[in-house]
C-alpha cells in the first residue's frame, strides 16, 4: 500500500507517492512545460502596448491578449466566466477529472515542479520515509534545508508572477527595484503570498484537491456511465492473485496484486476501489499497472479510460445525449460572446437629457433640448474626437465641451440640441448623436428630443 508516516507537524498525515514514469507521465511533463511557460510568459508579454492578461480588480482594468474591458464590460466578464464553466462541465462529463491531473495550475505545480524537486533532492518514497523517520542528522539538516530553500525560493517566484497579473508587471517592476519606503503595501503583499503559496505546497499539497477544492464533488453529479474516467477494469482484473508457478492455480484475474497502481497515487487512494472524488485522473496509476502487464505478458491498459458502461456490459464507447447538450449550450453561449465582441466599440457613449428639464423655444423657428453625455475610452491611447449630431440641420450648442478622451479615461459633455421646427413632426422624436475620430465614426449613441410640433396645441 502506500507508504505514508505522521511527521513533526501534529495532525498531519504526509503522503509519499512513488515517483511514477511512463508514456502518459511524459506526456504530462510536457503538457506543463507548455503551460508554465504561458503561465509565466503571459503577464511580461505585451500585445497592442499592453500586458497580454491582466486582472486588476483593484483598478477594476481587465486586459485579455490586447483587448481592454472596464466595469461598463462587465456582462462580457461574466460570460466569459459562464463559458469557462460550461466548458469544464462539458470537459467533465466527457473526459472526467482530466482538468484536475492535466491542467490545473495546482496540480502542475505539485506534481511537475515541487515533488520533482523533493524527488531530486531526498529521492523516491522509500528514502523520503526513511528521512523523516530518521533523527536530525547533517545529511537530513542539509536535505530538508535545501528543499524548503528551493521551495520558498519557487513560492517567491509564482507569488510575484502572481502579483504579475493582479496588478500588472510595470507596477510589480517598481515595487522590486524602487526603495521599500516607497511600496510597504506592495513588499507586504509578495511575502504574504510568497509563504501562502509555500504552504499550499510544502504542507496542505493534495488536501488542496481532496478538500478544499469543489470541483471533486462536482464530478460526483456531472459524470454518468458513459464519461471517460481513469477506471481499473475489474471484469478482467477479478480476482486478484500473485503470480503462481503452478498452472493448476491460473484460475485468477490479470491483476497480480502489485500495489503499484496505489504507490504512486498522489492522493492515496486504491483506484481498484472504484472512482473516487479523491481521483485527480493524472493517470500515473496506468503508466505504473502497464508496466507490470508489459513485465508478465498480459495486454496493457488493465488500468485505462474507460467509461463504466464498457467495465460493466462491454459497450463500445459513444459520446452521451448529455453531453451534446451541455457542447450545444456552450457553442450558443459562445456565439453570443463573439457577436458582442465583434459589436464592441472602443469608445462607449451615453447621452441622456438632463433631469428635470423640458424643452426649450429658440425664437419662433427652433427648439432645443439639454443633455449630458458621458464618453469612455476602452482603448489604451488618447483619442481626438469630434461630437457631432447623425442629422446635420440639427445643431449643438456646448456648454461643457472635451475634444480629447485620456486613454481608459472618460469625459463628460453637457449641450443643447437645437432642431428647426419645421423637422419636428411629433412630440417624442429620435435623437442620435455621433463620435467621429479621423473622419470614422467610431460610436453612436440614441436618445429622445422632446418638441411640440407646429400647428399642434
């Protein structure tokens, strides 16, 4: 079974999974590669003069490979949010928990970069046990030093990194190279994220995905028979039994009863026993099982994606009705999106006429309304605009004029609109109002003229 021991700290069981290898564990080494190196790369990359992704709440800035949003964005935001829920909910129903071992930037870290580390520098689960069992010694002062070092030195890094993308890398850049005195609550926040990330990672490690994390009791609702999970076939398995030399005694399944497969589990847990929420499917438990099939001569894939309609009655594989409805609710959603990217425009205005206010006679041949107008800039450059009615015989007569909208700045306008009355053929009349910036109109905005038609009492 697996080994695991009760260290120093009180109450805490530490896990020591055998350090798994195979073709599935060297394809995730390099799925990870891949991903932290965007993970890294994305917040010092820039796209149209800014970071390719940033999440500042504090400033309430949004930037996502060159594309600006603001707080007048925000049902953008929370599509995107809904797409990517729909997503891992099609993405689970079909492929179980693959999220969880393949690309969840928890388990990346764990697996690919901080059990490595402990790998290299204490060895495999064997030698790790033996180290903590052991008294403090020079060899373990030296071992248990240099991976807490390393660790909190990583944690550092993905903590600024972190920051990176919070608050945005030319910030994060000031607080490291200016004085202290100048950033404490920056300096503050790097070293309070520095030791919560090394915590996560040196202490809570799989608790995070066993207890903490939702997303393994979602699964519980999401998977059904036909989901592809990281499943043993017990049909072929049962029973277990050691390898004999008698043939009289070959009356048992293929699985020797090696307790490979739970070695090298990262959440201890016997995947022979069924799925489990616990299961993070990082599918080491293949990698070690087909070793052994490969060593006694039976096929491979004893542990393997399998969905339980195929363990059970050997159904051949076929993708669910709920899962074309879940992927059918999320292509719809995402076609929304894209239209209303597609439709957004880099300068938002609102004009409404002023409260309280009724329309106003200009002499016997015109008549005016007031109006306030708030113009924002999406963009991340200044822009030189002209304000202007769609209808060129109606004028505008400025009483609070702006010509320039600050980058992600905004500008308020306050004017009359001054039409003829002979254009006035009713009460309640459509009024629309143009931004023209190097001869493009770049954005409209439509409100009411209120007027009392002539001849009309």
């Amino acid at each position: 079974m697996l080994q695991k021991s009760k260290t120093g700290i009180k109450g805490r069981n530490f896990i020591y999974p055998k350090q798994p290898s195979g073709r599935l564990y060297n394809y995730r080494k390099w799925v990870s590669y891949v991903l932290l190196l965007f993970l890294f790369s994305c917040p010092f990359l820039k796209l149209n003069d800014e970071q390719l992704v940033l999440l500042n709440f504090i400033e309430r800035k949004f930037v996502f490979f060159g594309l600006i949003f603001t707080p007048q964005d925000f049902y953008l935001f929370a599509l995107a949010m809904l797409i990517f829920i729909m997503f891992i909910v099609c993405f689970t129903v079909v492929l179980g928990r693959l999220w969880c071992g393949w690309a969840c930037p928890q388990t990346i870290f764990m697996e690919m970069v901080f059990r490595r580390i402990e790998y290299w520098v204490e060895g495999d689960a064997s030698k790790q046990k033996k180290l903590d069992q052991g008294g403090w010694n020079t060899e373990k002062i030296f071992k248990k030093t240099s991976k807490h070092f390393i660790f909190l030195a990583i944690s550092f890094a993905i903590a600024n990194t972190f920051l990176a993308y919070m608050i945005g890398s030319a910030v994060l850049y000031k607080i490291i190279t200016e004085p202290i005195a100048g950033h404490i609550s920056g300096f503050i926040a790097i070293w309070l994220f520095t030791f919560i990330f090394y915590g996560v990672f040196a202490y809570a490690r799989e608790v995070v995905c066993t207890v903490i994390c939702p997303y393994g009791r979602l699964q519980g609702v999401l998977l059904d028979n036909q989901s592809l999970v990281v499943a043993y076939d017990f049909t072929r398995g049962e029973p277990r039994g050691r390898i004999q030399k008698s043939a009289a005694t070959l009356n048992t399944g293929d699985c020797i009863d090696c307790g490979l497969c739970v070695q090298v589990c990262p959440t201890n847990i016997d995947i022979r026993e069924g799925t489990q929420l616990e299961c993070v499917n990082c599918t080491a438990c293949i990698d070690s099982c087909n070793e052994v099939m490969f060593k006694i001569n039976k096929p491979k894939n004893l542990i393997g994606f399998f969905n339980q309609d195929f363990i059970n009655d050997r159904k051949a594989y076929k993708i669910g009705l709920k899962s074309y409805g879940y992927a059918a609710v999320l292509v719809m959603i995402m076609l929304v999106f894209s239209s209303l990217i597609y439709k957004r425009e880099d300068i938002q205005t609102t004009v409404l006429r002023a409260s309280g206010t009724l329309y106003q006679s200009r002499g016997a041949d015109k008549t005016s309304n007031l109006y306030n107008a708030e113009l924002i800039n999406k963009t991340n450059k200044t822009i030189k605009f002209t304000f202007r009615s769609k209808d060129r015989g109606d004028e505008v007569n400025f009483i609070q004029k702006a010509d320039v909208l600050p980058k992600e700045g905004s500008v308020h306008l306050t004017f009359f609109l001054i039409r003829k009355n002979k254009s006035i053929t009713k009460y309640k009349t459509a009024a629309v109002f143009e931004i023209v910036v190097n001869g493009e109109i770049l954005s409209t905005a439509t409100t009411s003229f209120f007027a009392q038609p002539e001849g009309i009492e």
